[in-house]
C-alpha cells in the first residue's frame, strides 16, 4: 500500500466515525423525543417490558415503538406468558374486519399493525402444511404432495405461502357493502379456471384501493375517500 493509499484510506476512515458519530446523535434525539411523548403511565407499563433496560441503554427507538405498540393494542410483553400472547394475538388478527365507514387505507394500517405485532412476538400465518405444498405445486415441484418442514424449500414456500395468506385475508375481511362484488367476481373467474387473486399483501391493498364498486354501493368511504352514490 502506497503513501497515497494510506492517506486515503485515513480519510475515508475520518469520515466514516464522523457519520457514525451523527448517527448516535440522531438515533439518541429521536428516542428522547419518542419517550417524552409517552405518559407516565406508559412509562410504568415499558418499564415492566423485559427488553426496556435494554434499548433504553442503546437508545434502539425501533424496539421503543415495537413495545408501546403492543401495549396500546393490549398485548403487553410482560402480562402474560408467550403461548397466551401468540393465541392473544392470533385471535386478534382472526377477528380483523374492516369497518363500514372506514377507509381502506386506515384498515390496510391496521391490519399490518397486528401482523407486526404477530411476528414481534414469533407468531405465524400460512404455515399449514396444505398452504405449503399449494405453492409447491405452483412452482413446479414434483414432490409437491410430501413436501414437509425438512424439504430444501421449504422456508422460501414458506414465505410465499405467507404472504398469499395474509392477501387472502386482508381481502375477504374488507367490507362486503364495498368489496362484496369484488368477492364473488374474483370466485367466479377461479372456478372458470382464471387466478387473479392476489399474491402478496400489497397487490391486495393496491387492488381495494383501484375497485371501483358498483354505483349503488351506499357507502361513503372507500380506499381513496368517498364513492360516488348512484343518481337513483
């Protein structure tokens, strides 16, 4: 290494710790300004989360946000063990609808703040053996009829399966006054022999927020704002 490549490399050096330095000071600023939002009694219930001491030393705003979260939603770390939690917390996610007057894009954020909250705390969805070996056969495998958890593939399935899962049930739970003809037009194409169910979570919020429901839906709120009602 040539004199000119050291004092490039020192210089390069110099910058690096000057950024990592900024990023401290702003990871610091920001979780002062997120813990002096929360009350006190959000502070006694944080302080009760096993990981609080921990991110409270490293100023880890993410695992901050993740807890107050969970408190707000009622699935507090420190209330219960981690089977009920998961069970809590599947429930939850099982009984999720969306409200007749509410946007499609509120409930979009509602639905994705129980799945984070789900895999915060280790659950899972579309994990059924039967979900798996569909993606399987989708893609091609010839095993497909036994695959099981020690197949090569099994967690990339895993994931797609995941996925189809959480566009599926974000899709029959938006409201039916609104979505309804979307349903059955969806169901009818399928056993025509024409898939265009979603395949991922967005492509099932991007097509709620695209329908276009029919004119006489009486409802005033959709993905973008209000429909149009019918003239009569």
């Amino acid at each position: 290494m040539t004199e000119i490549d050291l004092i490039e490399l020192r210089t390069k050096v110099k910058i690096y710790v000057k950024r990592l330095g900024n990023y401290d000071q702003n990871k610091s600023a920001l979780y002062s300004i997120v813990r002096g939002q929360c009350s006190e009694a959000m502070v006694e219930k944080l302080h009760m989360c096993p990981n609080f001491f921990k991110y409270e030393k490293t100023n880890d705003v993410v695992a901050l946000l993740k807890d107050i979260r969970s408190i707000c939603y009622g699935f507090p770390p420190y209330q219960d063990n981690i089977y009920q939690i998961i069970r809590k917390v599947k429930r939850a996610y099982h009984n999720l609808y969306q409200f007749k007057s509410e946007p499609t894009y509120k409930y979009y954020e509602r639905f994705l703040d129980i799945v984070d909250i789900m895999n915060y705390y280790g659950g899972d969805i579309g994990c059924d053996r039967g979900l798996i070996r569909d993606v399987a056969k989708r893609n091609g495998e010839k095993d497909w009829e036994t695959i099981d958890f020690s197949h090569e593939k099994y967690a990339e399935f895993h994931l797609i399966a995941r996925e189809r899962m959480y566009a599926m049930d974000f899709l029959l739970t938006l409201d039916k006054d609104r979505f309804g003809a979307l349903h059955v037009d969806l169901h009818n194409r399928y056993i025509c022999g024409t898939d265009l169910y979603p395949k991922t979570l967005r492509d099932a919020y991007r097509i709620a927020m695209h329908y276009e429901p029919d004119a006489n839906t009486n409802s005033e709120a959709d993905g973008g704002g209000k429909v149009s009602s019918g003239s009569g």
